[in-house]
C-alpha cells in the first residue's frame, strides 16, 4: 500500500503524467473499427502467435473491461493488409477504410499534407485554420500525436503551404510496426482522449516485444508509372483565344491600349508554336520501395523489440519524392510480478524532394517577377529552367520522434499506469535560388521549426466484483499535456553571386557590424521568430458496470480546463454515458440465428480544444500593421507598433469553450453461422458555442468580431457489412465486405443569432450545409443587347449596378428583383462527400490470395477553377499576380472546352468569374484502388525450417482506374475548399511486388 | 483498495493545484490589457501604430493612387481591366480591387487606434514617470491630427461616413453616416487644435517639444511625424476642399512663412526626380509624409505609385500597370522649357525625368522611381518611396488657386510663378539654364487662364502623388462649366460606392446614391 502510494507521488512529483493505461481506454471503446481482426485469412496462426508471446509481459488492458462490450464491431482490417499499399502517410493507409473517415488527397507529391475528417467537418473549412481545428486526433501507443501548428500562415503573402519542409505529419507511421488501427468516431470512444479528441481519434497500437525470439522482414519495390496526357503548344492557346477576338474585338484588339500576348503573337516562334514534348521532363516513372526488418526477443522478465524501416516513395511528376528512414525500439521490463516499465522510441527522419512549380516557389520567394510569358512547352526549354534549380537547393527534411516511458502496477483486481510521453516534430528547410531563376535576384532561406508535446498521463483502475452477475470497472485519470510550437524563419534576396549560398553573418564580435549579413544586404534580410505554447489539465472519473454480461452501461465525467480558454471559463466539465444490450444473450441464447446482436447507445459532451492562445487573452494588440501585398511591414519609423487586431477580428471578454454535443445507437449482428457480420451506427454530432469572426465593427476598424456561438450539426450513419460468400473452407473462398459512411451536415446557428452571412466568397446560412459554395445560376449567353431583360424601371437589367450587354452571362434572377446581386447566389454542392466508403473483396485458392480494394465518394462536387482561369485569361493575366502563373501543365489539355459559352472577357461583370455553377461538377467517383495478388508459402518453408512463421508475397497494382464524371483531373485532387486549381499531382498508377518474412 | 484510490485523488488534487501555473500562459504573439499602457514605451508603440495604420490605409491595393491620379485621370491602363473600370469611373466593376477599395474599414482602423490611444494614454502617464506631460500632449496632438486626417480622407473618398470619436470597446455600435460639411468641420478644429501644440520639429529643443522626443535624435524623426506645419498645410487642404478659400490664404501663409523654421523648402526639378532624392528616405521637406524607409527594411513591393507605373526599361517588368498615353503628354505638357519633360520640335525628347522612353508603345512615368535604396538595378521591384501626401509646392499652389478663385489675380500669378521659377528654367535641350534666375514666368496669353494655368500646373507637378482628381473636383466647382463632371458633382458620382459588405453589415448605412 505504502508503495503504491509512494509512487503516486513520485509520478505526481516528477510531473510525469500518466497516460489511461490500456485497461481504461478500452473500457469505452466502442463504435471503432478495429482494423485488426481480419487479417484471419492468410495469418490466422501469426497473429494468435504473437498474442500469446505477449501475454508474457508488458502493460495490458484488463482482462475483463466491461466496456469491450460497447465495442462497436464494425469493419475489420488488418494493418499488414494496409501495409500492402505502397503508403508514405497514414492517411494514404486509411483512405477508404473505415467508414466514416474521409481522407482527403488534393495531390499525390510524395510527403505533402493531407487531411482527414472524421464524420463530416465542424467548421466551415475557410482557412488552414479551420482545417487544424477539424483534424482528428492521432495517438500512437497512448502518446497523442501533434500536428503543424498553422500560426506561420500569419506572415505568409500566399498560404498555399505552410513555410518549412511542409511535411504531412503523419508520414511517421510505418505500418509493418502496427499492431491494429483503431478509427474511434463517437464520443462513448474518445471521450477518455479528452477535448484534443472531439474530432474523432485515430488509434495506433505498435506491435509488442516477443519473448521468443522473433524477426521478420519485409520488403516491396514497385514503380509509380504516370498516365499519359495530352499536351498543347501556343498554336493551340492561340485558337482558343481568337473565339473571342474574333467575337468581341472590330480589329483583333481590345482597345486602342490593349496588348496581345507576346509569345502568343509570333506564330514562327518555336518555342511556344513548336513541339510541345514538356511532358517527357515532367513526368516520369519513378521508383518505390519499402524495406522492413525487426527483431525481438527477451525473457518473461523482460523483452524488447527493434525494428528498421526504410521507404521511398516517388512522384511521377516534377521528379518528387520522399524517403523515410524509421526505427524504433521497445522495450519492457518486469522486474516483480506486479510491477512492469515499458519504455518506447519512434524515431524517423523524413526528406522530400519537392515540385518546382513556379506557384510555390514564388509563394516561399514571395516576390513576383514579370510573368507575361509562361515557360515554353518545348522540352529544350524547359530543361533549361529545371536546370537552373540545379545552381541551388531546396532541402526539406523533418525529424519525427515519439517515445514514452510508463510504469505499470498491477495488484489484480487495481492497476495503476503512468505514461509520460513526448511527441517531437521538428522541420528544416534550407533553400538557395540562382539569379537565373529570378530575373538576376536569387533567394536563400532558412527555416526550423518544431512542435512539441509532452503528455504526463496517470490512471488507477480497480475492478470489483460485486456478486456474479454485478460488475464493476472503476478508473480515474488525470492528463497535463504541455504544446509547444516555434519556429524560426529568414530570407534574403540579392546576394552578391550565386557562388556563396548561405546567408552569412559578420562574425567578429570587435566589429560594429558584427552578427549584420554581409552576402545579402542587411536591408534584404527578413527574419522571423514565433512561438505558442498552450497546456491542457484533464481529469476524469469513469465507471462502468455489467449485469450478467447482457446489460453494460458506462459513465464518464471530466474536467479539462486549458490555458487557451480566458481565466474566468477555463474549465469545462463533461459527462458521457452509453449502455449495451446483448440481445443475442437476451434473445438468442439458445439459437443459431444470431451468433451475435449488440445493441449499444450513448450519448455526451465534449469540450473542443481551442488551438490558438490569443483568444485566452481577451481585449489585446498585435504588431500587424501590413496591407494587401505587404503583411509583413515590421513597424514604423523603424519602431515597433502595437494596435488592435484590426485584420484577425476583435476578440473580447467571455469567450467560452466550444464543446460538442454527441449521440449515436449502434448494432452489431452476425448471422448465418458467423457468415455475415453487420454493423450499422448512426450518429448525431453537433458541434456548438464555437467562435467565429463574424464581419462587422467596419466602423471600429475590424475585419470581424471573434464570437462565440456557431453551431454545426453533422448527422449520418456508419454502415459495415461483410459476408462471406463463399466460406473459407471451400477450395475458393470469397470474402467482400463494404463500409458506407452518409453524412449531413448543417450549420444551426450562428453567433449572436445572425441567420447568414457572407466571409469572402462564401456564405453561411442556418440550416444550410456548411461546405456548400455560393453560386450564381448561369443560364446561358446574352447574345445581344435587346435580349437582356428590363429591369422594371425603365433600364436593363444589371450585375451589381453595372448593365448587362451582349457576350455577359444570363445569370438567374433568383429572387425576381430584376438585378443580378448576390441575393441571387444559391448554396449548391458539396465540397466533402455526402456518401464515402470503400469496398473490399477478398478471393482465395488454396494459398493464393485475390484482393480488389475500391474507393468510392458520391454526392461531392468540386469547382473546376482551373477551366475559369483559362477562360478568365484576360483578368488572370492582367493582374501580374500569383494568379498569373502559368505553370508547364498550362500545357497539358484539361477539362472540357465545348461545356462553356463564350463571353466578352472583358466585361466588366466578370463573365467567367468563378463562382458560378457552370464550373460546378459533380465530383463523385469510384475508383479501383488496389488489386492484390499473393502467395502463401509458410507451409512450404515450414516443411524445411520449422522456425519460419509466415513467407508470403504478392504483387499489386494501385489506382487501376477512376469512374467520374469530372471532366478534370482526378476528382480526389482538389484542396479542403473544394476548388480545383489544376495544381494537384496526378495519382500514379504503381506496382509494386513483395514480400512478407516472419522466423 | 479503496483508501488507494482514496489516496490517488488526493494527489491528483494536489497537482491540480500546482498546475494552475501551467494554466497561465501569457501569449508571446499578442499582448493583452494588463501588459500594455504601462510604459513609455507603449506609448510610442501605439503612437507608432496610428502612424503605421495611416500607411496601410493609403498603401492598401495601391489606393492613395489608384483614388487620386487612375480614377479619371491622365493614366491608361493596358490589360488591367480593374485599373480600366477605375480609370473610366465604372466603380460597381466585379474586380477585388475595386470592391477593396470600396471599403473603408482600413481608415476606421485609424480611427479606432486614435480613439483608444486618446482614452487609455493618461494611464501611461500615470504609471510611468519618464512619460512627461509635454511628450502627452505632443503625443495627443498628432493622434488626434491622423484621426482627423483620416475622416478627411474618406469625407473626400465616400462622402458622407459614419461619425465615431470613441473606441466603444466590445460594444461595437452601428452608426449611420453623417453629414460631411459637419465632419470636415471636425476636422478643421481638431487639425487647429493640434496645430498649436506641435513642434517645428522634433528632439531640436523647440520650445514646444524639449528634449529628445522618446530618447531618439533629430534624424530619426525628421520628416516622420506630424509637426506644427503639417496640420497648416492639411488645413490648407482640407480648407480649399470645403471652398474656403480665405482659410486656405490663412493657413498657407503659416505655412510659407514658417517654412524655414520646419527646415523646409523648395524642391528642384533635379531632387524631385532623383532616384534616391526627393521621395527616399524621410525628409524635412516632407510637409505630410508615411515612409517606407528603406533602412528601417520598410521597402515594399507594393503600396507605392512605381508598383503600378514603372516597367521596362526601367526595371524588368513587360507592361506597366498604367501609363499615360502619348497624346495625353503631349496636351499636358505642351509648354517649351519644362525641365520635367522636353521634347523638341523634331519629337526628340530631352529629358526622361517624369517619363522614359517616350517613343516606345507605353512612355514609362518615371518621375518617382525609387528603387531599392535609390538604385539603379532594374532587377528586384523593391521600392522604397515615401507617400508624400504634401510638399511646399502644394501649398503654394492652394494658395495661388485660391487668390484666383477669390479674384486677386496679382498675388495668384505672384505664386504660380514661384513655383515656374523651379520648373521652367531648362533650355529646348532640357539643359538648366546658366542663370538661375532665368525662368519661363506665366504669360496669360500662352498660358491662359491663371486659374487653368494653376490647374495644369498642379497636374503637372503633382503627377503620381495622388492629387489629380480631388484638383478636378475643385476645378469644376469653380469654373462650373463642364456640364458631365458638374452632374457627378451634383449626384455624388465623385464619391465612390460604399462596399456591399459593409451594407451587409451595418443595415444603417445607405448606398452613394450615385452609385445604386
């Protein structure tokens, strides 16, 4: 006793917080989709294997956990089936999967950020920041993995990546160390996560030490291969752009001022009227390979295990790719019975090469040279501009670390565990740019950065029995969880030469200008340093209880409170409760029809994590004084400013928790002789109280008012079924299973009872889906004056006050008040798709194995912004711009030409602006994602050396083929808002080949 | 077992307490209540950010620009169509520049910043001894200048705008637009208010500024800030902007006789066109001026007239985003002897100080081209020019505009002639004369007019320094002839549309009715 309690101290003291041990977080486990279970087919006998080596040692759950009982028993994969798809991220791993979980891949570079969203979005996907608040929460063996905290966009002219290496956090996951994935969606499962997990919570459990010795190895090479295109040269560009000379202008120009292209205006010019043969440079088949070998051993006292990894995956465009070196080890130790530490470390280093887009590289550059001509589609030339990178560099690498450290106690019926654990992300990005690139200034720039934290997690558990039918399972827990982001950034322009690529410091410290940049001019180097740091303190009480095993009901109450709240509402305090019924126990306790009939419910609220700490300060200023161009202005007068927060919104007094409110019922059922299995969930999310800059105090200098008080609601159903319709003791066996994911979501409320408004291009509107776009109904063509209506009082009709004319759109008068405004724009669409999920079939032939993985979105719709720029040519290249990059692709023939009228480019109505529903489309596809074919030839081995466990390979072919009808690219290539830009990398065709060892 | 987890909760409750600490994070990217009005050196940083604000008022999408010289004026633009639909006063165009600058949100700013730093400055004060009363009430008065200078600006730009003089902190309050003949009352006494406690100059020992100003010297400041002749001049605008043309006498004189005191003068034709001359840096010379100073690392790809006018060859940029069309130099600077621009009889032009190759497609407006540091590197569009809202030569023309319009032609003539002593004294070749006396005065018959030949001479000599249509505006309430500029004066076609967001907002205001 006096031990035990000496401990609690010692944790206490040590501020080494401890993580819920196994026991409780799996006693609320329910409504996830434990990937592990079916991987039966081809490795029945492994996995048995390996669950028996562990029970030797290590921290486990509680043999007993009522809450198992609320387990939702849907989809069953196994990590080793997932680690057949030639992954770099885990959401490339998990696309498809689960049902419920979107992952999202706006382009397929190797290593770049993707995103997940977890039973719809709860916030209008406006910015990165929206984007961060929505993720789910990854936890990678009870260590809770941080993401890239996106306050760097503050200082970025053009956010379409974060500055650094812009790594996706979650390339960390090496899925042969993966024990099982667990997609927890409801709050019956993560509450015990705590209000980082409100979004949903994705679990990874690594594999144990063995106490046998144990090593397996595997490996794949594969080749990414690029579908072919269709490239054009300027002849092409110029034809299309006449149509509208030849219709709008009397002479071939617009105006006495006007300007045609230049490298469109000479038709002998071979550069742009030539061959058009980029593509041979641009895209190409590249190699991808995985290497994975581990070992692990130990006695009943005390095991480890170590594993290596190394991985490539390439890119078939740009020459991009990203290289992963792993390992990790684990180790635990039992030096009493009652007694164990377990100690882990996952370390990885990633590297990419990434795209040479002008796009990015301007926006890291942030200066915008003459663009009036685009690269030329000849390849001499455009090997003559990729050459140019070859003066310089752009490294980008990240280090990724996770490790804990636990202590575990266990008297029997009470268990004690402490976890304190580190997640450690950091990223450098070095990059140097010659002169030739930049119109005669080259650019050199530094960054680092890290995200950091530090979980301290502790948790007792006691189970007891109150008689033979009445059980108990009781925990309590407390989490501190310390965050910490930084970064530090420079750059500089005009350096002396392209020979000295460094920024380099005066570094004699007599000097007056010591530590003053000599290569670059002091007045051309920008430095920058951020960093934010927030802490969450939790604790909860949970207690589960089980009547004759039929009748299961769990409760939770915590408290979180986080330093990101402001101190008069740090605190938010939460309850959760779910009950299970065992019908088959009830019902069918005798009868075959069932071999299992769960029904379970729960329902709760969870506070949500605020990310940014401004908010917790209340009424504050900022050092903000930039302008449109220019957000980086540092002062005046060579003095630093500080004023209110005119451009980020107003925050005041009494901001509160955003929370959110769940339910869901859930049904497990298998029948016909454990044949079928069915699970079927519907959900009720509703995320409320949360903050959002509403636009308004024009008048006072802000932007928008940060208030509490917006409301979206997601609701929808989980549905996995799987069969096996031929059963495996056939000579074929043929396993299919699907899982389908319905969302709906809904905007409730806004803040200050406001019904709609308007922030950009987007509008918001109670009881209107919160991912929907904003459009004008196009109706065709004006192709006279006289066919414009009147507008009632005597004139035309008009957009915004200007009157239409022959060649401007017919837009829809929505509301009948014969002027076209934006009470005329209509919430239409989907950015996320209303229906998601995947279907999987397995087939068997004595050892042989047959897998066809589909991925399927139905009810999205993405807007083809790529084919409104084309067409919007004459305002896109007006503005020299980010907006007027062309890239090579502008070379390649996308989307379909003959669907648009052709409009006076140069009205001042903007004809081709996009948000009009000529480029909505409907986004919905299916895809073939993965076909497998393997080999078992573990009996084989097993005949010659009894130590080998399993020897499988296969061979796979990935994203055989997409059925849509988006007349883009791919229809998963298009970023969170939904709109296309063309910029995403096509998703190669790959195959691969491999092996599976375990001895 | 149970007297175990007894005994956990205990400790649980213990650490509890010892993490309230970890709970109190005072945010490093913002700074809140508590920590801010306490010293001097908040003060000077919110002081700064009025400052700083007005900047980014003025250079927000090129506006102090795009407002005066595109909208209407001698520029033409070749593919911008935004830059079009301003130049042709098409002011509901669908463009985000021109639906940006229909916005004022950036001037409240301003306003906002002024009316806090009004209300909460007396806590400095009390907290803080260095801070004396002199340095308040310097302090005080160039706040309530900038305020005031900003509902100039948009009584100027809108018309009639919402009237806010207090910050109304987390009350936020919509308020419906009120009259501009009231605000620009306002702003007459607030501008005289301040007047009389600003200095000369600054951290120079003037008697109403001792001391060095927040512990920096004379050159940190000169030309920086507003001073007591900076509220003169800008009454003399604001006065010539109401038609009073009287105050307008009286306050341009202050400023003329003082001129000397302020370290202030005239500038050459030379200086002013100077790469790193008359616009670099800050200067004395700056009567109202926001610097982008290129050692303070202010220089800024944008929010400067060069970002829209200059390109090859001046620096390596294809097409200008505007330029003045040949034919509209030829008529505006149709006299001989100009040292701004010379061309002679056979077409050859002599000199390249206001425009650059004047016979290639677009003549480059070249008369501010401040790159890098005053550079001639065509390669990076730095620029660090200063926003000069007013220089001496303003308001000797206001007041010459103003003799004229009150009929004493002698003293207009007197005045003009001042500033022809600086322009016209180059021979046919551009070349100064030899005595520097020697100029083209005005001559009634050549020149017609004096109130027209004060007119040319403003859009002359205050090309690209955002001046061009509020001088047609006051051009055309004076002569009253041109019946299409007298109609937008009369309908308030000369204001620009208030954003739709901003109606979406505050249900108070009321579209320009111009503009419906």
């Amino acid at each position: 006793m006096r031990i035990i309690a000496t401990i609690t101290f010692l944790g206490v003291l040590c501020t080494t917080t401890y993580s819920f041990g196994n026991t409780a977080r799996s006693a609320c486990v329910s409504n996830h989709f434990s990937l592990v279970r079916s991987f039966h087919q081809a490795d029945t006998a492994k996995t048995d294997t390996a669950k028996m080596d562990t029970a030797t040692v290590g921290i486990k759950q509680a043999a007993k956990a009522i809450s198992k009982k609320l387990e939702s028993k849907g989809s069953n994969l196994d990590p080793k089936k997932l680690s057949i798809f030639p992954a770099i991220s885990l959401q490339q791993y998990l696309k498809g999967e689960a049902a419920g979980l979107y992952a999202t891949e706006p382009s397929s570079e190797p290593g770049t950020v993707q995103n997940m969203f977890i039973h719809g979005t709860s916030q209008p996907l406006l910015s990165q920041r929206e984007v961060f608040q929505t993720q789910p929460l990854v936890i990678l063996d009870g260590v809770p993995l941080i993401g890239e905290h996106p306050f760097a966009f503050d200082i970025q002219q053009f956010k379409f990546d974060r500055i650094g290496p812009a790594i996706n956090p979650l390339t960390n996951i090496n899925m042969a160390n993966i024990k099982s994935v667990q997609v927890l969606t409801g709050l019956n499962a993560t509450a015990i996560y705590g209000p980082k997990g409100a979004n949903g919570v994705i679990l990874l459990t690594t594999n144990d030490p063995t106490s046998k010795r144990r090593i397996t190895f595997d490996s794949y090479v594969g080749v990414a291969t690029p579908q072919s295109v269709t490239t054009v040269n300027g002849k092409f560009e110029n034809d299309f752009r006449r149509q509208f000379y030849n219709k709008y202008t009397a002479n071939g120009v617009y105006g006495d001022n006007d300007v045609y292209p230049l490298y469109l205006s000479d038709s002998l010019n071979n550069d742009y009227y030539g061959k058009s043969d980029w593509s041979d440079k641009y895209y190409g088949s590249q190699i991808q390979y995985g290497i994975n070998a581990s070992i692990s051993g130990g006695t009943d006292r005390a095991n480890f295990r170590f594993s290596v990894g190394n991985l490539r995956s390439g890119g078939i465009a740009d020459n991009t790719k990203a290289d992963r070196y792993d390992t990790r080890f684990i180790i635990n130790m039992k030096p009493v019975q009652w007694l164990t530490f377990s100690a882990m470390v996952n370390a990885n280093r990633l590297q990419r090469d990434r795209n040479r887009n002008v796009r990015d590289r301007l926006a890291t550059v942030n200066y915008i040279p003459d663009l009036s001509s685009p690269i030329a589609p000849n390849k001499d030339k455009y090997a003559q501009y990729l050459g140019q990178f070859n003066k310089g560099f752009d490294n980008n690498r990240s280090n990724i670390v996770e490790g804990y450290g636990k202590v575990g106690l266990d008297f029997g019926k009470f268990k004690f565990v402490t976890t304190l654990g580190l997640d450690y992300f950091e990223g450098y990005r070095d990059i140097f740019y010659a002169r030739t690139l930049l119109q005669t200034t080259n650019f050199a720039s530094n960054y680092f950065g890290y995200n950091q934290r530090a979980t301290v997690d502790n948790i007792a558990t006691y189970d007891y029995d109150l008689n033979e039918d009445s059980k108990f399972n009781f925990s309590v827990g407390n989490t501190i969880q310390y965050d910490t982001y930084r970064y530090s950034y420079a750059y500089a322009y005009k350096g002396s030469n392209d020979f000295i690529k460094l920024n380099l410091l005066q570094s004699d410290p007599n000097r007056g200008d010591y530590l003053e940049p000599f290569v670059y001019r002091r007045e051309l180097v920008y430095k920058f340093l951020d960093r934010t740091k927030n802490n969450q303190l939790s604790f909860y009480g949970k207690a589960d209880y089980s009547y004759k095993d039929k009748y299961n009901f769990s409760a939770l109450l915590r408290a979180d409170a986080s330093s990101n709240q402001q101190p008069t509402s740090r605190w938010f305090y939460s309850p959760v409760i779910s009950a299970g019924w065992d019908m088959k126990k009830e019902f069918f306790a005798n009868d075959d029809t069932f071999s299992e009939l769960n029904l379970r419910a729960s329902v709760g609220r969870m506070g949500r994590y605020e990310n940014f700490d401004n908010y917790a300060q209340g009424p504050q200023y900022t050092a903000f004084i930039g302008f449109t161009g220019n957000l980086i202005a540092p002062g005046y007068n060579g003095i630093a400013t500080l004023t209110r927060p005119y451009s980020s919104g107003s925050a005041g007094y009494g901001l509160e928790w955003a929370y959110t409110d769940q339910a869901n019922l859930g049904l497990d059922a298998s029948f016909l002789n454990d044949r079928v299995h069915a699970s079927i969930d519907g959900y009720y999310k509703h995320d409320k109280n949360m903050l959002l800059g509403i636009p308004s105090a024009a008048e006072y200098g802000y932007t928008s008012v940060i208030k509490n008080g917006m409301a979206i609601r997601n609701t929808g159903v989980d549905l996995v079924l799987s069969g096996d319709i031929m059963p495996k003791t056939n000579t074929v066996s043929w396993t299919s299973s699907i899982n389908v994911n319905y969302n709906q979501n809904k905007l409730t409320a806004l803040p200050g009872g406001l019904n709609q408004i308007v922030l950009g291009d987007r509008q918001l509107k109670v009881g209107e889906s919160v991912d929907s776009y904003w459009l004008l109904t196009n109706q065709g063509i004006y192709n006279t004056d006289a066919e414009v209506p009147s507008n009632g009082a005597g004139g035309k009709m008009a957009y915004n006050g200007i009157t239409l004319k022959a060649g401007d759109p017919k837009w829809l008068d929505v509301n009948g008040d014969n002027a076209i405004t934006d009470a005329d724009r209509t919430l239409q669409g989907h950015a996320l798709p209303v229906v998601s999920g995947g279907w999987k079939n397995d087939f068997g032939y004595k050892n042989w194995t047959l897998s066809l993985n589909f991925y399927y979105n139905l009810g999205r719709d993405l807007i083809n912004q790529e084919m409104a720029n084309r067409f919007d040519f004459v305002n896109r290249e007006g503005l020299n711009s980010i907006n007027s990059v062309r890239e090579i692709t502008f070379w390649e023939k996308r989307g379909d030409y003959s669907k648009y009228p052709i409009y006076n480019p140069w009205s001042s109505v903007s004809p081709y602006q996009v948000n009009q529903d000529i480029f909505l489309e409907n986004a919905s596809f299916i895809k073939l994602r993965t076909v497998s074919v393997g080999y078992d030839l573990t009996s084989m081995f097993k005949k010659k050396s009894p130590n080998v466990e399993r020897f499988y390979v296969y061979g796979s072919v990935n994203n055989v083929f997409t059925l849509t009808n988006y007349t883009g690219q791919d229809p998963e290539l298009a970023g969170f808002t939904g709109y296309d830009t063309g910029y995403g990398m096509q998703i190669p065709r790959t195959y691969t080949i491999g092996v599976k060892m375990d001895f | 077992m149970k007297k175990i987890i007894l005994l956990s909760l205990v400790f649980v409750a213990l650490l509890a307490g010892s993490c309230k600490k970890a709970l109190n994070i005072s945010s490093t990217r913002v700074v809140n209540e508590a920590n801010f009005w306490n010293t001097l050196e908040d003060s000077r940083a919110a002081l700064m950010g009025v400052y700083g604000l007005t900047r980014a008022a003025l250079a927000d999408n090129n506006g102090h620009w795009i407002y005066g010289d595109a909208r209407m004026g001698n520029f033409d633009s070749p593919i911008r169509q935004d830059l079009k639909a301003i130049i042709k006063n098409d002011l509901n165009a669908s463009y985000p520049v021109v639906n940006q600058l229909s916005n004022w949100t950036r001037f409240y700013a301003i306003i906002n910043a002024a009316n806090i730093f009004l209300e909460r400055v007396p806590e400095v004060k009390a907290n803080d001894q260095r801070y004396t009363q002199n340095n308040m009430d310097v302090d005080i008065a160039q706040v309530r200048f900038l305020r005031a200078y900003a509902y100039f600006y948009m009584v100027r730009i809108w018309g009639d705008v919402p009237f806010i003089t207090s910050s109304r902190d987390g009350s936020f309050e919509n308020r419906p637009r009120s009259s501009k003949e009231a605000i620009l009352e306002f702003v007459q006494s607030e501008m005289l208010a301040s007047a009389q406690v600003l200095p000369y100059r600054y951290s120079v020992n003037d008697v109403q500024q001792p001391g060095f100003y927040y512990n920096e010297n004379e050159f940190r400041w000169n030309g920086a800030l507003i001073r007591k002749l900076t509220a003169y001049g800008i009454l003399t605008s604001v006065s010539a902007w109401q038609g009073k043309y009287t105050d307008v006498i009286k306050y341009a004189n202050i400023v003329t006789t003082d001129a000397g005191k302020a370290g202030m003068g005239y500038t050459s034709t030379n200086f002013l066109t100077q790469r790193n001359g008359f616009f670099y840096d800050k200067r004395n010379e700056h009567l109202l001026a926001f610097g982008f100073v290129f050692g303070h690392q202010d220089a800024s790809f944008t929010g400067n007239i060069e970002s829209l006018v200059l390109a090859e060859p001046v620096v390596n940029k294809a097409i200008p985003d505007m330029f003045v069309p040949k034919d509209s130099i030829l008529k505006i600077f149709r006299e001989t002897n100009d040292g701004r621009f010379n061309i002679d009889t056979t077409g050859t032009t002599h000199s390249q100080a206001y425009f650059t190759n004047f016979l290639g497609r677009y003549p480059i407006f070249s008369k501010i081209k401040v790159m890098q540091d005053g550079s001639t590197d065509p390669t990076f569009r730095i620029y660090s020019s200063a926003i000069v809202v007013s220089r001496l030569e303003d308001i000797t023309l206001l007041r010459a505009e103003a003799y004229a319009a009150l009929g004493e032609t002698t003293n207009a003539i007197n005045d003009l002639n001042t500033i022809r002593r600086l322009r016209y004294n180059v021979d046919n070749k551009g070349q100064l004369n030899e005595s520097a006396s020697t100029f083209v005065e005005y001559n009634a018959i050549k020149n017609g007019p004096v109130l027209d030949a004060i007119f040319l001479e403003r859009q002359k000599e205050f090309m690209g320094e955002g001046m061009h249509f509020y001088d047609q505006v006051r051009y055309n309430k004076i002569k009253q002839n041109n019946a299409k500029f007298m109609n937008l004066i009369n309908t308030g076609g000369i204001y620009w549309p208030i954003s739709r967001e901003l109606i979406n907002q505050n249900p108070l205001l009321v579209q320009n009715s111009y503009w419906k």
